[in-house]
C-alpha cells in the first residue's frame, strides 16, 4: 500500500520554527529521512516552497481563473509530503507518529489509490493507458 503523509502547519507553528535553529530541523527531518530510506518504504518526498509563490487555478468558472498566492487559510495549505510503500494502514501512521513535528503540526495520510480500485472500470482505455505507463508493458 502506498500512502502520502501531507505535512499541515499552525501559523503558530510556522513561527515556531523561525526560532529553532534550522540547522537542527534538518538533522532531525534528515534522520527520519534516513530511517524511512533504512527501511525500504521511502518511494519520494518533498519540501514545498512559500505558499506566497504559489498558483491556484480556479474551475468555478466557465474559463480557468489563475490566481497568484498567497491563498487560503494557512491551516488548509500543506508545507511538503513524504510517499511512502508500507504493508499497512498501521504501519504508515506508526510512520507519521515518528515524523519530527512539534506542536501545531498534522500530517494527513491519504492512501493513493491502486489498479484494483478501478476494477469496474479495467475496460476503460485511459486506465488501461495509465496501467501500461505504470508497468512499463505494452498491450498488445
């Protein structure tokens, strides 16, 4: 099972970590890092820059509305993400519990859909299409 851990951050937070020294923010975020690579369930992750460098495309109307950031509420925008291959729901939050966050961070796991929650749809030719880029194989 795959699932994204979404890191969430407080404004109050945000400040708090403008007083840490972030040279040790990185050694703590880097040995978790290292553990989830040690362990073979790391698939990607990424730091997002500042949400005031952001873009959002609107769909509400009829042309896409572009806007430039900063947007929303601080609380509804995530900060970086972690994909991690775990053999469990279990075993991806006992990962989220050792992420280094402090107090008014939320990290949100969201489980990334696999090919088998398309089983009524296997005929269709975009998931066909999206399984064959997934797997590298060729119908034929």
């Amino acid at each position: 099972m795959k699932y994204m851990l979404i890191m969430r951050d407080t404004p109050e937070a945000l400040e708090a970590s403008k007083r840490r020294d972030f040279e040790e923010i990185l050694d703590e975020m880097g040995a978790f890092n290292d553990a989830l690579v040690k362990a073979g369930v790391l698939v990607g992750a990424e730091g997002l820059s500042d949400p005031s460098e952001g873009i959002v495309v609107d769909f509400d109307s009829e042309e896409p509305i572009v806007t430039d950031g900063p947007y929303g509420e601080t609380h509804e925008l995530f900060n970086g993400f972690w994909m991690i291959q775990v053999s469990s729901r279990e075993e991806a939050i006992e990962w989220a519990k050792r992420c280094p966050l402090g107090p008014g961070s939320k990290l949100e796991l969201r489980r990334v859909n696999e090919w088998e929650d398309f089983a009524e749809h296997q005929d269709n030719e975009y998931v066909q299409k999206a399984q064959e880029r997934k797997t590298g194989s060729a119908a034929g």
